[in-house]
C-alpha cells in the first residue's frame, strides 16, 4: 500500500461539478470585474472607458469560450474521452462545434507569441495593467477595490485553482505545457 507521501494526485476524466463551478465562476468573475474596472477607470473620457472596458470583456470571453473549444479543446484528451468532463467544461461545448483534432498537436497551445496560452494569459494580466495608470490618474475607493479583487482572482488562480483543483488532477497533464510548467505531472 502506498503512503500518503508517495500516492499520487487522482486523475479526473469527470472533474466534480464544484471545480467546474469555481473555475468557471473565478474565470467570468474575472472578465466582468476587468472590464468593469477598465470602464471606471477611464471614465473621465466620454468613449475611451466603457468602450475599451465593453472590448476587453467580449475579446477574452470570445478568447476562452469560442477560440479555446475551436482551437485548443479537439486536440485534448478530454475531446476524446467518453462521458468526460474537463475543468473547464469546454470539452463539451467543443464536440458540438468543432471537429477531432489531433492528440500530437496540443502541445502547439504554447507555441508562438500569439498562441492560445499566451492570449489566454493576456486575458487575465491586461485588465490589472490597464487599471494601474487610472488608479493615478483618477482614483476611487471602488475601483482600488476593484483591482484588489482581479489581482486576488489571478492569485487564487495560480495558486490554487491551477495547482490544486486543475492541472493537478487533469488527464492531460502528461502533454499539456502548463502542467510541465507548474511541476504538477509527478505528483
Ligand atoms: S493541465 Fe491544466 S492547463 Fe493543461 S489542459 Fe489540464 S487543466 Fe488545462
């Protein structure tokens, strides 16, 4: 029998419907307070605010919920996998809208300085740098409130939804350049 220290993380072909929650919930959160933040930010200009923050919005929710199933999820072992729910629950929405793809290909997420990876990235840091000038430039208590909250969410993202509730116990860590990034594949 192995012990505590030497068993290894379970892995998920079902992730529990809360990881799939807290994900989802942490990752919308995100993009609302983002873009929220950004318009506030910036409402000194009579278009530059609520536009960028309405912009910022619909690209990274078009980003994770349209281009990752279209681009990055029919290469994933999830794609394949019967019955199988990812962290993400993309896996799902991809086999109604995107044909198999290849297993050899989802390494190339990583690859390329506008891949999949990197936008999705993006996606998470650029409200934060966006807010930083306005906190300058045209301060309040609800929008330092606001940036605290986003910069939580990235580090509760990294720090545990990645490492703990994601990649740790996800089937395709083994290929995914993230897991091998975050040390989770041995554990
Ligand atoms: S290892 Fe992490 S980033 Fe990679 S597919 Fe799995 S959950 Fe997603």
């Amino acid at each position: 029998m192995q012990s505590d220290k030497t068993a290894k993380a379970k892995l998920y072909v079902r992730y529990p419907l809360s990881s799939v929650l807290i994900y989802n919930g942490s990752t919308v959160l995100h993009y609302l307070l983002g873009g929220i933040g950004i318009a506030l930010g910036y409402s000194f200009s009579s278009w530059a605010g609520y536009t960028f923050g309405v912009l910022y919005f619909l690209l990274s929710f078009l980003d994770m919920y349209v281009i990752m199933p279209l681009a990055v999820c029919p290469n994933c072992v999830y794609y394949r996998a019967k019955n199988s729910i990812c962290i993400s629950g993309l896996n799902i929405l991809s086999k109604k809208i995107a044909k198999e793809g290849d297993p050899k290909n989802f390494p190339k997420r990583a690859e390329g300085l506008f891949c999949p990876n990197n936008l999705y990235m993006a996606s998470l840091i650029v409200p934060i740098l966006a807010m930083l000038p306005a906190l300058f430039l045209n301060f309040s208590a609800a929008l330092l409130l606001i940036f605290l909250g986003v910069v939580g969410l990235l580090l509760f993202r990294f720090f545990i939804i990645f490492p703990k509730l994601a990649c740790l116990h996800c089937s395709a860590k083994h290929q995914c350049p993230q897991a091998g990034a975050m040390g989770v594949r041995d554990l």
